[in-house]
C-alpha cells in the first residue's frame, strides 16, 4: 500500500514537473512574439488613430456647418408656413392663445408679427410689444428687411435681446407686404451638436487604448486645447515635455520623446490651425505584454484544470448515474406512472405507479406488448384505438423525429382526463429517440377549467342563452339531412320600450322573454341568442311533437308579465328539415325568418303601427312584398331591393319615370285602369302629395297577359327621413289575387 501511495506521487510529481516546464516555454515564446508584433504594429495603430482623429475633427466641422445652413433654410420655411396660416386665419392675428397654439403645432417657441415700420404689434409673448429693429444689436440685425420686401432672413445663434437666451430668429414678409412674422426657435440639436464638436469635447470623447493619450493644440502658440488627459488642457506642450523640435515642422513627425519623465511613442501632424498628436507609453506597451503573457499562463493551468477534471469525471460517472436515477425516482412522484422506454433493448422500467399494482422498479422486456397493456388498464374503451396509436413504439421514434415530447389527451377509467407524454432522453444521429420517458399525469381539473371558460365565452350574460360565436359554430355543424325543427322568434317592441320606459325595463323585457323561450324549449335542444331582440331554437324533435309544444309555448308567453312590463309578444316562424329538401341550414333559417317577419308584420298591422317607412318594418315588408325598389323623386332614379328588374330591348329602365311606363306596358294592364295608373304614377303628382301629407299612397289596376287576369296592388311610401330636399321612399309590388 505504501509502496502504491509512493509510486503515484512520483509519478504526479514527474506530470507537474512536465506541465511547469511546458508552461515556462510557452510563456517565453509568447514574449518574443509579443515584443517582435508590438513593435512592428505601434507606429500603424499611432498613424491610424491619428488618421481618425483628424478625419473626425474635420467631419464635425462640415456636420456643424451643413446643420447650421439647414436648420436656416427650415426656419425660414416655417417662419413662411406661419404666415400662410396666419392668412387662412386672420382671427388669430392678434390672439395670443391661438398664436401660442399655432406656435405648438410648428414646434416654435416664439411667434412675433412687425409692421412695416418695424415694430412688434403681437405675438406669443404681450410683454414684448413695442420692441423695434432698433431695440439692441440682436434685433437690429434685421432691419434690411424694411427695404426689400422679398427678403427672408434667418439669424445665427445670438442671445435675444430681452432674456439673453441663444436663440435663432428667421422673418418673411407676408404675401400681402404690409406685415413680417418672426418666429423664435431654441435651437437645442445645434447647440448641442456644437457643444458636442468643441475640440475638447470632441477630443475627450475620443476612445483610447490604456496608455495612449491624443493631444490637439494650437498651430501657433502650440497651447494644448483639447487632451484625453484633461489635466494638460491649456498648458503648452513645452511645459508637458514635448521637444520644440517637434512642434515647428509643417510636415507629420514620429518618434520616441520623454514626457513627464516617461518615455512616450509620438506622432504629431499639422491639421489647419491646429496640432494634433498621439502619444503611448512605452511602459504601457510593456505592462500589455505582461497581461498577455499572464493570461497565456492562465490559459495553460486552467488547460491543465480541464484535463485533471476529465479524469475525475470519469472516475465520478457511475455516482452520477445513481444521483440522475434519484432525480427521475422525484419526478415520477407528480405523475400517475412513469416508465423508461428503452428503444435499443426493447424494454420497460416502471419509476413511478400509484395503481394498486404498484409496479415500481419492475423492469418488462416486450416494451410495445406492456405499453398496450398499460393504455388497456388505464384508458376507457372509447379512447382505446387512439390510445393504442399514440403508444405504438413501432411508430414512435419516427413520429418523435427532430422533437423533444409529443403528448396525447384521453380519458381514464378512474381519474378522468389525463394526458400521456412521450420526452425524448437520448437520440440517435438521426434524431430519433432510442431512450425516452413515457409519463402519465391527471388533467381533470385542467379540463373543468377549460370548459368552464368555453361555457362562459358562448353564453350569453343577460339572457343565459348560447351566443351568436356558438350559433354559428353549431350551424356549422348542422346537416340539412338530420331531423330537426328551426324556430326564428324577434321580440315585439323592443324598442318603444327602450324608448319609453328606459333600458332596465328592455332588459327586463329580454330576460322575460329568454325565460319562456328556454323553458319551453330547453329540453328538445339549444336556444340562442343571436341579436338584439332576436332568438333561434334548434330542436331536435318531429313536426307533429313541435306542434304540441308550440301551444306551450304560446302559453307562456302570454303569461308571463315583469315588474316593469305586464305583458310580451314574440313573433317566431317555424321550419322542420323534413319539410322538403333544402339545399342547405341557411336556407332553412332563411325559410324561417321569412315567416317570423310575415308574423311581425301582421302584429304591426293588428297594433295599428305603420312601420313600412322604417328599417326593421323594410324587412317584414320585404318578405311580403316579392318586388321591393328604393326610389328617389328628386334624382328620377330607383334601386333594385328585392325582384328582377324588367328588362326592355335595350336593357333595364335607366330612370324610375321610364321603369314606371315600361312596367304598365309590360304587365298589359286593361284599358279602363291604365289612365289612372299613369296619373298616380306621374312622378310631380307623388311629390305634391307627399310635400302635402306624407301619407302611402296604394295603386291597384288590373291586367291580362297570357289569358289569365290578375289583380296587382303598388304601395308607394315614403322614408321618415323625406324632406322636399331628400325626397326618398320605398316602391312596393305585390300580385295579391289571382283569377283564371
């Protein structure tokens, strides 16, 4: 054993020895390389930053004067713009408020209107009324205005006379020559961007490299203006160090100087009216090489780190085996199993089982047989077959290529809802699992969850009912073959009472009739609200039942009375799948609309109410009436509502006159009635009677085509909204008798 202990250190001895003397050869190879580079590459970083400092210097220059010459031609342009608005708005002229407004909206501060004289009449700010060209040398700046009348001036920067703020002030003449508009404008990018391009701002804004200093002094009096080092700004560069002899020359200089007692690396070149130089210690260049060399030998040990870590790694693997085996034996205490599938060896690993078999730690060879066997024990016989697919291991490495997880959702015997999850552990090259873990975890309150949200989103708040979103999901769904009874209903009146009583009593009136609805019907099928006032049942039940509960339903209605409404009406109309072949759902809801409003109108006409003038009565009318046009009495024109408009030789009528002559020709009316016809039909005889007493006017006339005699009957109303200047109406068609 000692002898054992003895030899191992000799041996770690003879590594650590290796690995130090490689490590002192690398060091030392690193150095020659450093010091040969840094060399070669001091005098290009010196002349490239030096090249970049003065590229900069001269770019903010031109920025600053391009900035300054556009913002003058935008100020001018504004100053412009006011005056044109002032124009449009003389009202504004001498309106504070609205001077203020105006300055807002074109982002100026000040707004100052001159007369010919010179003088300040208004503007934004009162208390500089009075002030004239001749009110301090920033105003009188612009007294060359007074003599040019097509001049615009913009100023430079320069302190206002009143407040000393550093302004920019642009004048125009208006169009008109008898007043100017100045406008007042702080201009804060200019003035930053000049604080920005000082020569010590630009300067110490400058990046350096530790060590390097850039200095920018004057041409003449070689005083330093601008230094990374802003100690040094404002002495001369005499006073830092730096020999004359490299300061007087009109060309670019380089080499080593002391400064400060330091030795310093130097290039200097003249640019305009300045000097401007790069300085890097040498010291510096040599404390770069330290930290290099010393981060290759950090490099190396932690190298040497890596390799002794491998080694214990590998020494660890099998605890860290038992520690994962651990962590997934955790895991499977959330789940209700959960097993290892692997793919290679065709096997089966139960971590985790809470059914009374308690199979935990049991290992199964035939791993596709027992994945079946354990979705057998588990799902309910509906989900079966989809269960089967989801476990087959024939199929799963192909269907779990590429991803991490695939999941499936079924139903279990004991637990509900639950989901089965397949989680890739190890893959192929291929991306195919070979390891995986199979888990099996209850999702019953998940699913109650997410019904309870379905159930709130399509139902609807006041009256309990499906909403339209479930309408038209179920309708969807619904096949014209299947037996069933569509039921369309509208609650009558819904808006006088909302009109007359307030919204409270309409909703009361909703619920009420939600209530009857839902009681009579709820039982047969499902009820929704799809509209206002609007109502459809779908019931599932024969023709001859629904008759039974039709008169049921009748009963309650007109039972039922509110604390603010004592009675209600529902107009409905009643279509059964089997009363022929419909060609789809919506037409049977079509079908069934069409008798509901055929219901509403004969309880609009019972009441007393003419609604025919209105939106919601248009619609019953429609249904009643096959030929329906809009027409307008002022522009002699009409708009097919309902109905294939006639045609004649050259097409349809271009006017309502003309389609009202061709439809006495066309419809061959009999002598005795045409001359009537065409009085009432006259276009200025519809007008003076409803200028008059804006009362329908009815048509009836007789006619015979084919042999067969017939009645026909035309109502002509006109729209609540008819005026002498809005003289419109709605032109209604119906052949209400027929004889042989």
């Amino acid at each position: 054993m000692k002898k054992s202990r003895f030899t191992d250190r000799t041996k770690w001895k003879i590594i650590i020895v290796l690995m130090v003397g490689m490590v002192v050869v690398a060091l030392f190879l690193q150095a020659g390389i450093l010091m040969y580079v840094n060399s070669k590459n001091l005098d290009k970083t010196s002349q490239m930053l030096l090249d970049q400092s003065i590229s900069i210097i001269e770019k903010n220059q031109k920025n600053e004067i391009d900035l300054i010459r556009s913002m003058k031609e935008d100020y001018v342009i504004r100053a412009r713009a006011v005056s044109y608005i002032l124009e449009s708005r003389l009202e504004a002229e001498n309106d504070t408020e609205e001077l203020q407004k105006i300055a807002s909206l074109m982002s100026i501060d000040e707004i100052y209107l001159f007369d010919a004289t010179g003088k300040i009449y208004s503007g934004t700010k009162p208390e500089y009324y009075g002030y004239s060209f001749d009110s301090g040398e920033q105003m009188e700046y612009f007294k060359p205005m007074l003599e040019n009348k097509g001049l615009t001036m913009c100023q430079d920067i320069t302190p206002n006379t009143s407040e000393g703020r550093s302004m920019m002030y642009a004048i125009t003449w208006n169009s008109t020559g008898d007043k100017m508009i100045q406008v007042g404008i702080e201009p804060v990018r200019l003035l930053a961007e000049i604080k920005q391009n000082d020569v010590s701002t630009v300067v110490s804004n400058m990046p350096m490299y530790q060590g390097m200093n850039l200095y920018v002094a004057d041409l003449d009096t070689h005083e330093i203006l601008g230094a990374t080092d802003e100690n040094t700004i404002g002495k001369k560069l005499e006073a830092i160090g730096m020999p004359r002899a490299y300061l007087g020359g009109t060309k670019m200089v380089s080499g080593i100087v002391k400064i400060h007692g330091e030795k310093y690396n130097c290039v200097f070149e003249p640019l305009g009216e300045y000097l401007v130089g790069v300085t890097f210690a040498v010291s510096a260049d040599n404390e770069s090489n330290l930290i290099a060399i010393l981060m290759v030998a950090l490099y190396l040990c932690i190298a040497c780190a890596i390799l002794l870590y491998l080694v214990s790694r590998v020494l660890k693997a099998n605890r860290e085996k038992k520690e994962q085996y651990g962590i997934l034996a955790s895991m499977a205490e959330i789940y209700y199993r959960m097993y290892l599938v692997n793919l290679e060896q065709d096997s089966v690993i139960a971590y985790s089982d809470q059914t009374e078999e308690q199979e935990t730690g049991k290992i199964y060879r035939n791993a596709d047989q027992r994945m079946h066997e354990i979705m057998a024990e588990t799902v309910i016989e509906a989900y079966q077959e989809q269960a089967d697919q989801f476990v087959d291991l024939h199929t799963v490495a192909e269907r779990m290529k590429g991803k991490k997880i695939i999941s499936g959702e079924f139903v279990g015997k004991d637990f509900g809802w639950f989901r089965a999850s397949f989680v890739t552990i190890r893959a192929d090259i291929n991306e195919k699992p070979v390891k995986a873990i199979f888990t099996i975890q209850s999702i019953e309150n998940e699913k109650k969850k997410e019904e309870m949200l379905i159930e709130t989103s399509n139902t609807d708040e006041l009256t309990g009912c499906l909403n339209r979103r479930a309408y038209e999901k179920d309708i969807r769904g619904l096949r014209p073959s299947t037996e069933f009874v569509y039921v369309s209903m509208d609650v009558n009146g819904l808006k006088i009472v909302n009109d007359s009583l307030g919204h409270a009593a309409g909703d009361e009136l909703l619920r009420g009739a939600s209530y009857c609805i839902r009681k009579s019907f709820d039982d047969y099928g499902k009820v929704y609200r799809i509209g206002g006032d609007e109502f459809v049942a779908i019931l599932f039940i024969n023709s001859q039942w629904m008759q039974e509960i039709r008169h049921e339903f009748v009963e309650t209605v007109e039972s039922w009375k509110g604390e603010r409404i004592d009675s209600m009406t529902i107009s409905y109309g009643i279509v059964s799948s089997r009363e022929k072949e419909w060609e789809s759902v919506h037409e049977i809801a079509h079908a069934a609309d069409i008798r509901m409003y055929e219901k509403k109108a004969m309880y609009y006409s019972r009441n007393g109410v003419d609604r025919r003038g209105q939106p919601a009565a248009y619609i019953a009318l429609c249904k009643l009436y096959p030929k329906v046009l809009k027409i307008n009495l002022n522009k002699d024109s009409y708009r097919i509502l309902s109905w294939e408009p006639p045609k004649t030789e050259d097409g349809a009528p271009t006017s309502l006159s003309s389609w009202l002559e061709h439809l006495s020709a066309a419809d061959r009316i009999v002598p005795e009635d045409k001359d009537e016809y065409l009085a009432k039909t006259d276009l200025d005889a519809i007008r003076r009677r409803f200028d008059e007493t804006k009362a329908a006017q009815t048509i009836t006339y007789h006619c015979e085509q084919d042999g067969k005699a017939r009645t026909v009957t035309i109502e002509i109303v006109p729209t609540d909204e008819y005026t002498p200047e809005n003289r419109t109406g709605f032109l209604y068609i119906k052949e209400h008798e027929k004889e042989t």
